[in-house]
C-alpha cells in the first residue's frame, strides 16, 4: 500500500509562510482602515502584483496543485489577514473560473492572462451571474444575449447584481456574464461571454454598502445593448448550437454555464471563511489565556475551554472538507455526494459559530471596534450566502446523496 499523508510539501510550506508573512505585514495593518472606508485596497493589490502574487504565473501554477491542496491554502492564509482584502485580490479568480470552465483553451490562453494584466498595468476579472430577482434560481435568468448574425455579435440586454469587481472602471476589467440566449430552455439555455474591458454598454450600477467583507467592491453591472464579438462566446457557437439542440429535444446537457463554475469555486470559498475562523480562534485563545478573572486567567474556566476546543475542532473539521473537496477536483474525482457544497456549507457555517464564540469570550471588548473581532463576526456570515446558500447547499447535498430531484 502507498503512503498516506496530509502533510504539507516542503513548497507549499514555504508557500504558506509567504503568503501568511504578506497578510501579516501588508494585509492586518490596514484591514481596519478599509473596512471603515469601503474601498478597494489598490496599495495592498499593487503590492501583491509587485510581488508576485496577483499574477496569472501564481494563479496557475496553484490551480494545477495536484494535491489541489495549494491554492484553499493560499485563500485560508489570505483570509486570515482579511476577507475583504482577500477577495479583492482574489476576486478575480471568480472570472478566471467562468472562462477556464466553459471557454476553448484558445479563449483560456487570451482571456485569462488579460484578468490580472501586469504589475505596472493591473486589471480585474469579474463573474457576473446573480440578478435582482435571480439569486438562488439561476434558471430564472432575464439577461439575454442575442446573435446578430449580420455583425457576428452577441448583444446583451440585462442588470446583474451582487457582482464582486462589478463595473470597476478605474483599471481595465474583463467581465465574464451569463445570459439567457433560449429563455425557455431555462438553464440548459444559458451560455457564458467575456465582455472586455471598456466595451460600451457595460457600466456599473449600484454600489453596495455591505456589513462584512467591506473592502471587496460589489455592485450592480448594466448591460445595455452591449455587442461583444463572436468570438467572445465561450465554447463557440458550434457547441452552443449542439447542446441546445440536446436540450430542445430533452437529452441531458453535461454542462450548464454557470454551475460548473461553482462547482469549482464554493471548496475555495469555504477555505476563505476557514482563514476568517482561524483568526478569530487564535485571536479568542490568546486572549482567554491572558485576560485574568478571579485572579487566574479566563482560560481555566471550563466554560471558556470548553468553548476554545470546539472552535478548534470544528475549524479542523472543516479544513479536511475543503481539503477533501479540493484534492477531489484535482484528481477529476466526481463529486457524488455533494462533496464541494458540503465544504461550503459546513465552513462557512463554522465560521459564523466561531467568530460568534469569539466575541463571547472576549465579553464587552469583543463587542467594540478595539478587537477585531467583531468585524471578523460581521465579514463571516456572507459566507452562508454568497456562492450559494446554506440552504441551497443542503439542497445540493440532498439531491445527491438520494438520486432524487427534491424541490
């Protein structure tokens, strides 16, 4: 029998070291200072490309981690600095996944390296696939992309919304958007396009003013009469044209535009709100063993350990899913049981119960802005939203371990 191992390589613990030394000295100092602003950390994103780490080189090469161990690391290290600033410096990815999910390896090989641009000319990638009354129920799509054989050019009409690097104008950003192009087909007619940077009729709408994660930009992105070439059809018209055909005629469509890029994305997303849990532990235990009450420190309350060793362990817990989850995708391993929403959704809860946890011990201090906690507690619970729901997740879940369409 082979070895069996969770331990990290040597390359991914220097890799760690690196990435958690930048959240250290870069991302903590100023995480306060944006989230009381509610901008995008251009300083802290410029360094990251400076060094390396905002690259389509960096990305990649985490991505083809066999173990597929690399890359959740990289985004529980990152969180644990801040999520916000994490996901405005890995927000991207998002509409790295859209075109690596659905696009020709030609498209990957043009599109991706224009998401992240160069150090000295930093763009953005964004996925825009939610709508104002389309959140949960992709199928209910109102964007709609029509061809206009004449011109060879898609024309989307439509509002998308909750869009993480939505409408950003400041640096060039590559829009990946799903549209409705058989509105009848419901998801089976839905299909994927780049939008490039300052393509006219592609605009930010609202910006939204959020409780948590306060310095990832999220907003409305309108699309009006929005022509976009051929080209930028991801998987080309000849496939499109073929599965929906199979759809007109009831055949099962192996790919649907949007899921397969959350299929990918929600075991990273749970490693984001992994990196938030982590914080607030470490956070909670160095606290509960300094803070003294009675005339010993607070930890030696049974009541405050006892608390302490469940955060740890349901942290530990949901880094096997994430991990699990991972590892899976990279082996082309397919998830039967619902394996991905599960990291999701166990993480992501996780990281509610534990910031939550950590303001109790911390008692009134947790409660102010003194301690990070609280911001910690208030970026954790989008992560039992975004990316699909807790309850979406379980649906997932359910679907898969029973065989059944359960509505």
């Amino acid at each position: 029998m082979g070895d069996f191992s969770l331990d990290l390589n040597d390359d991914q613990l220097e890799l760690q070291k690196w990435v958690h030394a930048f959240s250290r000295d870069v991302i903590r100092p100023v995480a306060a200072e944006y989230d009381e602003k509610e901008e995008t950390p251009w300083p802290v994103i410029e360094e990251a490309a400076n060094i390396g780490l905002y690259s389509v080189d960096f990305v990649t090469n985490a991505f083809v981690d066999p173990t597929g161990i690399t890359f959740p690391m990289i985004s529980e290290e990152l969180s644990w600095g801040d999520a916000g600033i994490a996901l405005a410096i890995m927000g991207t990815t998002l509409g790295v996944s859209g075109i690596v999910g659905n696009g020709t390896p030609e498209q990957i090989a043009e599109w991706v390296p224009e998401c992240f641009g160069t150090p000295g000319d930093i763009h953005l990638g964004a996925f825009a696939v939610s709508e104002p009354d389309a959140g949960s129920d992709v199928s209910s799509l109102r964007t709609r992309a029509v061809y206009d054989q004449a011109t060879d050019e898609w024309v989307i009409n439509g509002t998308k919304t909750w869009i993480t690097n939505g409408g950003i104008d400041k640096v060039p950003t590559v829009h990946v958007v799903v549209a409705a192009v058989e509105p009848e087909l419901k998801s089976r007619g839905h299909a994927s396009f780049v939008v490039p940077p300052g393509t006219p009729g592609c605009r930010q709408g609202q910006k939204f003013s959020k409780m948590g994660i306060r310095a990832s930009h999220t907003a409305e992105v309108v699309f009006e009469d929005c022509r976009v070439p051929g080209h930028c059809l991801l998987g080309g018209k000849e496939k499109l044209d073929e599965r929906l055909a199979r759809a007109r005629e009831g055949k099962s469509s192996r790919v649907q535009a949007a899921m397969s890029t959350f299929e990918a994305s929600r075991p990273l997303v749970g490693a984001q709100a992994l990196g938030i849990a982590r914080a607030a532990y470490e956070y909670a235990l160095d606290y509960a063993k300094e803070r003294t009450a009675f005339n010993r420190p607070i930890i030696m309350n049974q009541a405050i350990a006892f608390k302490l060793a469940d955060m740890k362990m349901q942290i530990d817990a949901a880094r096997l899913l994430v991990w699990r989850a991972t590892w899976m995708a990279a082996a082309k391993k397919q998830f039967v049981s619902g394996e991905g929403s599960m990291s999701k959704l166990y993480a992501g809860e996780v990281a509610v119960r534990v910031t939550d946890e950590a303001i109790q011990i911390l008692g009134g201090a947790g409660y102010v802005k003194d301690h990070p906690v609280e911001q910690w507690h208030r970026d954790s619970k989008i992560y039992t939203i975004f990316e699909g729901t807790s309850e979406i997740q379980r649906l997932v879940i359910a679907r898969a371990i029973s065989g059944l369409h359960i509505p």
